[in-house]
C-alpha cells in the first residue's frame, strides 16, 4: 500500500501531502493566536481607567529577543535552501544556528520571568503618601499625591504567596525593599533621578543599598497582594498566558527541527526529497511562531 | 515488510488503517452515547419524581458516587453534574466522534478512492488523544466534589469557584477532545485535497464527502478559540487569574476577595460559543451527508440538486463562523450586535432549508425501497425540520427573550440532534454494516427499534416544547415543581407553572424508558448481525455507485484491488429507465437482468461488473 504524494507535487493543488496538513494546521494555529489576541483587546477595551498597567516590562530584552527569532527565521531558510543545492553540512550550521538562537529566546524568556516572579504588588486599603513613607521615595512621581499601592521585593518568601497565604501561615507583617524605580518612573524621570546623583536614595539606587531602606507593612492594612505572576492582574495574566503558549510553541519548534537534525537524519540517505520537505514544513511552523511573537512583541511590551 | 502480517495488537488496537480506526471511533463513541443515555434516564426520575429514591439502580448509584448520591437519591448537585456531563459526553464523546471519528473516518478514504488517509499515524494519534480525553471525562464523576457541575457550557464565574475539581478534569479532556478533532480535520481535508483518484473532480465527490469536507474545516477553524477559552478558564482555576472574573464580584452574599478582577464573563461566552455553533452544524452536515447517500440509494434516482446541495453546504460552513452570538442575545451585549447575529441567524437558515428541498424532492418520483436504513433516512427529513423550525423564534431577540434557557431551547435542539443526527446516524449504520462486517443486519429487529424509537422520541421532545412555552426553566433540578402551583407555598400565586406542564414530566420519563428498551434490540442486532447476520450476497448488496461499493467486502488493507478511475457523477441510477433498451449502455440490459444504476468506476459504455442479486426482494 502506497500513500501517493507523500513527496511529490500534486498538480491541481500543488502541495505534497504534509505541506497541505501544515498549512491547514497553522490556519487553527492562526485562529487560536487571534483567539487570544482577541481576548486580550477584549479585556483591555472593558479594563478600568488606569488600571491598565504600562511599563512593567522589558522593552530592550523584547526588542532583542525578537531580533534572535528573526535571525533564527532567516537561518531556518538558509539550511532548506543548502539541503536544496544538496550541501548536508551548511544545512546542519545553519541549524546548530536556529536551534542555538532557540535555545537563546527561551533563555531570555525564562530570565524575564525570573525577574518578574521576584516582584510583589502590595495594595493597601488606605493609599500612603510620602511623608509617611520616606523610603517609598519612587513611589511618588508627584510627592502631594499618595498611592495606592507599592512595588519591591519581598525576601524569602517565593512567588506565589497571597495575602490569605501569609494569614494562614500566622505572619503579622512583610518586610518590602521597594523597588519603585523600573516600573512607576517614565525612561525621562529614571534618567533625571539618574543625572542627580543621588546614590543615598534607596529608590534610586536598585542594589544593595536599597535592602537597607526597607518597610515593614502590617497584614492588617494589606487589600490584596501579588507578585508579578499570573494572578497579579489582567495584564500579567494575559502576558504570560500568550508569552508561555508562544514559548510552547517555540520549544515544539525547536525539538522537530532537533529531530531531524539527528535521528531524523537517516532519511537524507534513503529520500533526500523527502528529508528535505520535512524541514521544509517544520520551516513552516517556525516562520509562524516568529510571525506569532512579531504581532506578541508591539502589541504586549509597546502599547 | 509491507507483506509481513502486523500482530493482534497492532492490526486491532494500535493499527494505523482508516477502517481499523473508524470501527474503534464508531464502538468508543457508541459506548458513550449509551452511557449518555443512562445520565438521560436518570435524570428523567428525577425530573419526574423529585427526590424519591431511585428504583433498582439507586443502591449502586450511591456505592459508585458515594454521598452526593446518598440513600439512592440523585441530590440537586449530582443532578447538575449529570446534566453538564450528558450534554458534554452526548456532543464531544458520542455525537461528533460518531459523525466524523468513525463515519469520516471509515468512507471518505473509499468513497474518494485512497488506498487509506494522507496521514494514518495521526489518524492513530488522533483516535488515542480522543479516547484519553473520554476517559479523563468519566474519571472526573470520581474525584472529590464530582463532575463538573456548570452545564455543557461551562460559564464561568460559576463554572470557577464551583468547589470541585471535576471542572478541571472537563477542561484538560476538552483540550484533549479538542487536539484529537484538530488532527482529525486535517486529516480529512487532506485526504479529499490530494488523494482522490484520477477522474474524480470536485463536482463528482458524493455529497457525504463534500459534507465531511466541510465539516473537517468547521472544527478546524471553531475548535481553536474555544481551546484558548479553555486554556483561559484553566488559567483562571489554577494559577488563580481573573480572565473571566469581573470586578466587584460577589459569591454568596460576600465580595470576593484575593482576585484581581477586571475579567469578563462575556469573553467565555464568546469565545465558547464560537465554537459551539459551528458545532452545531457538525452535528448536522454529515448527517444530511449521509441521509444524502441513503436516500440517493433507496429512490434509485440522482439526488435532486446536487449543486445546489455543495453550494449550500459551503455557504452552511461559512455563515456558521459569523452566527454565534445569537446564544448570548440576554447577556446585556447590546441590541446593534444582537441585530448583527440576528440576521446572519435568518440568513444562515436558507442554505439549511435549501439542503432540506433537495432532499424532499429527491423522494418525489423515487422508486423508493422501504429498508431500515431509508427508513431512518426519511424521518430523518420531518424531524429535522421540526427541529429547524423550532429554532426559528430563537433566532429573534425579542421571541428569544422568553424562550431563552427554557424547556423550548431543550425540546428544539434535541430534535435537531436526538431524532435527527442520530437518526441519520442509524441509517448509516444500517446502511455501510454490510460493507463494513460482510453481513446483514436483521430486518425485523430494525424495523422494531426504527418504529419504537421514532415514537418514543417524538413523545419525549415534542412536550417538552409545551413546557418551555409553558414557562419551564432549563437547569431545575426538581422539575419545576418548586415553581409549580401543586407546590404548598405557591397557593394563589398567579404565574406560577400550571400543573398539566410539571406533569408532563412524567410523560417524557416513561417515554425515556421505552426509548431506552427499544435501544435493546439495536444493541442485540448490532452485535450478533456481526458475527452469526446473513452474509452479504456481493460486494455491492444496495446496488450503490460510490467506490466503496466497488471493494472486496470487507474492504482489505489498502482498500482497493484494482487501479481506479472515476468516470461519472455519483448517484448514477436510473439514467437508462425510460430509453429503449437499445439505447441504453449494453451492459444493463444483458441476460434479462435489471441493472439500474452505472457504479462511478464503470467505464462509459463498458460492462456492467456488479451483478444484481438473484433474489431482489431480499435487498428489502
């Protein structure tokens, strides 16, 4: 029993088998991305005024981490193009290249995550003001107007706890280094804070100094607490929602693109043609999932 | 190593060959819809006999599910799960794995010709990720708290902080169903894309296929959102996120605390009803598909409009993706988009009664044989429409507002699915059960649960249209009798539900009963026609002209025995009736014999190879 078109080319649809199955596989790929692209507009449109968090992310590591699955795009063509012209050995450079820039992405993405999960919101039920706070200093971009919630680093107490957490565990207070400075200041003012000098100024200086200068918040005047995980807000859900679901896809790309590369690689011997469309299709899928963090990247780190 | 025998186990469990497949999907999904049933049957006792013990099998109910069952009795939560679970198995576990698992999954492959589908390892992996799903399904009336509780719709926030973990067994096996479906529909569309054999254009596909077709691309492009919606309300149970929790929500009299908020209930409803229409209409086009090719077969004339059959199942599958908020119109969503789906809703029944017209006048004229299958097929026709039409108030806002979530919504969809799906689902298994086994079903048993069924079922779903319009609500665990006025503290209330509607209650239990018993016989004929039912006289027992008529029976390994080539159109029967017989191709009136149909490989002018049984009343 033979399966005809496995490798050849149909003429009326011209597409061998299992580029036809790839192309249909990434239109309900296309439709699950615009799903979630959709609710997050959805939510976004509905969220309060203000409540809408800006700044919270990394645009220079987005920036970059875009431009590593852009180049591992362009290697993924370079590789089918030499197994084209039959050069085995530039297609396996070019693909040590994709899956290093692979491996790279998913590096960066895990660092950002780290970086976000060390990061508690606090929100209190009484906004503070800075005569209260000196050492919120960040906090306050307008001095006369208080806040209603605080940003910093809580020790030891990992990422996942909730205010109902702490309460169970019998603790009274947490003891919060905040950390102001990246996320309540615009680039402008970071850069003003920066030019002052003034080192002494725990919300300035994002290092060892700023342990010192910590607060101690009592349970009691706690509303609601969250590090930057998936529960901390719409936002943080829908960004590690679709980040999380792309870096799925990323890590899926990147064990097929694996596969051939080594125990895949006997076919080359045996059906070059059809060695060659399988990266080929996996090419595919790859160019979608960059195409996925090229619509993820503006609309989740810039808008 | 093509010639080399695979063992029991890969032949029969792990086998990569389509009609291995589609017999597993067809026995899987049968054993759920049975399992379905029995959650109906329950449920029916309760409706009718609100807390009262249930007779027989309450003991073991309580052995088997423990305190929410307790003393025999199906408690109001038990009863919630058993509703959520019979629409989730009924659809996603029985209804869609039968129409397209095992359906599709058997006959598209020989009606287009291919020696099996483009990818048969997927077609495996399909099969298993759907059966996985099912399991995780069942296993959650297990787990503490019991199945999931919030309907077949899963709205949140309900669906969320109900305290049982039987919601997140329903979402991990919906993403599995989902992903199953998903490879499922490639698979299918692939197969009719690239593998049809020479000479069988677009316009010569049998409309089953074109059905299947269609129908592959609806759970293709549906089914995604709703796996992201699932992926979001599991997002929203487990990592405690507020995607559909709004603000300032507040459970059982307290706000809730600890949630960030800012969620939207209305994005689940979207995003599940998105796919939840178009499902709609895969519950339905294969089986107007093969009420196509039966009807075709037992009037022994072409269907009537074929074009305009594939134009409207194309137009079905289109307008299906832009009709889905017409399940919403009481949300509060706002009347500019509730006009928008409205009249996508109108428009979307054209094509649906276009489908319907075909099928009618194809009867006109017909010499039509009366079997089982054709039977089923023809009921098929009446109940449909009643089901369709039914849905035609629901269509407009302002009918809408009072029937909505009523016991009308109940009686209107289960006529679309209960006496049409599944009735075209039996016609088919009537129909292909001598390819599929090389034996007939019994003739007698069939007539007996065609009869039985097609009453029982119009006396279950026909009052429950009264009692909707009666005022009954949908999600009532005690059958409206809280609401009723027999019940004490309703004495004088006006509005309350008249008594004649909360006993038609027990009208629609009996009938449940005796559409449970009239199963029996199918169930006995099924499996004994299988082993020890009169063989097959031919390979073509109907006298049919799609290509899977023209295989050994049952079809080997590979399907096809010869190179094939289509030369004609598929329902080519009784083209020659009223030429002379010199006339007609040479073959069909040689010997005396009566061959009235031109199988779609039969070379023009050639020989007929299909014999006609000697005794022709035996194809009755």
């Amino acid at each position: 029993m033979k399966i005809p078109y496995t490798t050849e080319i149909r003429e009326d649809t011209g597409l061998y088998n299992a580029k036809a199955g790839m192309w249909l596989f990434l239109a309900s790929e296309a439709m699950l991305f615009g799903a979630l692209f959709s609710a997050y507009v959805f939510l976004r449109i509905g969220a309060w005024e203000g409540e809408w968090p800006h700044g919270l992310l990394n645009v220079p590591i987005g920036a970059f981490n875009t431009l590593v699955l852009i180049t591992s795009s362009l290697t993924v063509a370079m590789s089918w193009t030499s197994l084209k012209m039959g050069d085995l050995q530039r297609y396996r450079r070019f693909q040590f290249v994709t899956l290093f820039c692979a491996a790279a992405f998913l590096g960066i993405k895990g660092w950002e995550y780290f970086d976000k999960f060390n990061h508690y919101e606090i929100w209190l039920k009484e906004p503070v003001s800075s005569q209260e706070y000196p050492q919120l200093a960040g906090h306050f971009a307008d001095p006369d107007q208080p806040v209603a919630s605080v940003i910093g680093h809580i020790e030891g107490i990992g990422p996942f706890q909730t205010l109902a957490s702490l309460q169970e565990e019998g603790e009274s207070a947490v003891e919060l280094h905040p950390d102001a400075f990246h996320y309540r200041l615009s680039a402008r003012q970071q850069a003003e804070l920066r030019k002052a000098e003034r080192p002494s100024d725990p919300a300035v200086s994002h290092g060892a100094d700023a342990e010192h200068a910590s607060v101690r918040i009592d349970l009691s005047r706690i509303a609601r607490m969250s590090a930057f995980v998936p529960r901390h807000g719409t936002f943080f859900a829908t960004y590690f929602t679709l980040t999380g679901l792309h870096a799925l896809h990323v890590l899926g790309g990147a064990l097929m693109f694996a596969f051939i590369l080594w125990p895949g690689a006997r076919m080359w011997r045996d059906d070059p043609e059809r060695y060659t469309n399988s990266v080929e299709v996996a090419g595919l899928f790859w160019h979608f999932v960059d195409l996925v963090w090229i619509f993820l990247f503006p609309v989740i780190y810039l808008l | 190593m093509s010639s080399h025998e695979p063992g029991l186990i890969r032949k029969y469990i792990f086998s990569t060959d389509h009609k291995v497949i589609g017999i597993q999907y067809a026995l899987t999904s049968l054993a759920f819809l049975f399992i379905g049933l029995m959650l109906m049957l329950l449920m029916r006792w309760q409706l009718a006999n609100p807390g009262q013990p249930v007779p027989i099998v309450g003991g073991a109910l309580e052995g088997l599910l423990g305190e929410p069952a307790g003393e025999g009795k199906i408690s109001a939560d038990l009863y919630n799960s058993f509703g959520a679970m019979h629409g989730t198995i009924m659809i996603f576990l029985g209804v869609v794995p039968l129409v397209f698992g095992a359906f599709a999954n058997y006959l598209v492959p020989l009606q287009v010709g291919a020696a099996d589908m483009a990818f048969p390892k997927l077609n495996m992996l399909s099969y298993f990720l759907y059966l996985i799903g099912g399991v995780i399904m069942l296993v959650s009336f297990f787990v503490p708290g019991g199945a999931a509780q919030a309907g077949w719709t899963s709205y949140p926030p309900l669906a969320t902080i109900i305290p049982t973990d039987g919601q997140t067994y329903w979402l991990v096996a919906m993403v599995f169903l989902i992903t199953s479906s998903l490879l499922g529909s490639i698979n299918i569309i692939v197969t009719v894309m690239q593998l049809r054999v020479p000479g069988l254009t677009w316009m010569r596909l049998p409309f089953f296929v074109w059905s299947e077709f269609v129908t592959a691309f609806l759970l293709l492009l549906a089914f995604p959102p709703m796996e992201a919606g699932a992926i979001l309300q599991l997002m929203d149970r487990l990592a405690g996120t507020s995607f559909y929790m709004p603000h300032g929500l507040i459970l059982s009299g307290q706000p809730a605390t600890g949630l960030s908020g800012g969620g939207s209930p209305l994005l689940w409803q979207h995003l599940f009803w998105f796919l939840g229409h178009p499902e709609v209409y895969v519950l339905i086009l294969p089986a107007m598909g093969i009420v196509t090719e039966v009807i075709a077969n037992n009037t022994r004339k072409p269907i009537w409009g074929y074009r305009a059959l594939v134009g409207s199942a194309l137009a079905i599958g289109f307008l299906s993706m832009v009709v889905w908020a017409h399940h919403m119109y009481v949300t509060g969503m706002g009347t500019g988009i509730s006009m928008f789906f409205q009249t996508t809703t109108t428009i979307i029944s054209i094509p649906s009664v276009i489908i319907m017209t075909c099928l009618m006048l194809s009867l006109w004229g017909g010499a039509i044989r009366f079997t089982v299958p054709m039977l089923f097929a023809i009921a098929f026709l009446p109940m449909f429409g009643i089901g369709g039409l039914t849905g035609l108030p629901l269509a407009f806002t302002m009918a809408d507002v009072a029937l909505h979530d009523s016991y009308y919504i109940i009686g209107h969809f289960h006529y679309v699915v209960a006496p049409g799906t599944i009735f075209a689902v039996f016609a088919g298994i009537y129909y292909w059960f001598p390819k599929v086994t090389g034996r007939h079903m019994n003739r007698g048993l069939g007539y007996l649960h065609f009869w039985g069924s097609l009453v029982c079922m119009n006396l279950i779903f026909f009052p429950m249209l009264f009692q909707g319009l009666g005022g009954m609500g949908r999600r009532m665990s005690d059958g409206g009798y809280i609401y009723s006025a027999a019940h004490p503290s309703n004495e004088g209330v006006i509005g309350s539900l008249s008594d004649a509607v909360v006993q038609l209650n027990g009208v629609i239990a009996w009938s449940a009963l005796a559409l449970a018993a009239f199963q029996l016989p199918f169930i006995y004929n099924f499996f004994y026609s299988a082993f020890a039912g009169r063989p097959v006289e031919n390979d073509n027992p109907w006298q049919a002209t799609t290509l899977e008529w023209q295989t050994p029976t049952p079809p080997p390994h590979g399907n096809f025995t010869q190179e094939m080539f289509v030369y004609r159109e598929p329902y080519a029967y009784s083209l020659h009736a009223n030429e002379p017989a010199g006339r007609a191709p040479e073959s069909s009136a040689t010997a005396g014999e009566f061959v009235d149909f031109e199988a779609q490989n039969q070379p023009l002018g050639a020989a007929v190879t299909t014999e006609m049984p000697a005794n022709q009343a035996s194809i009755l």
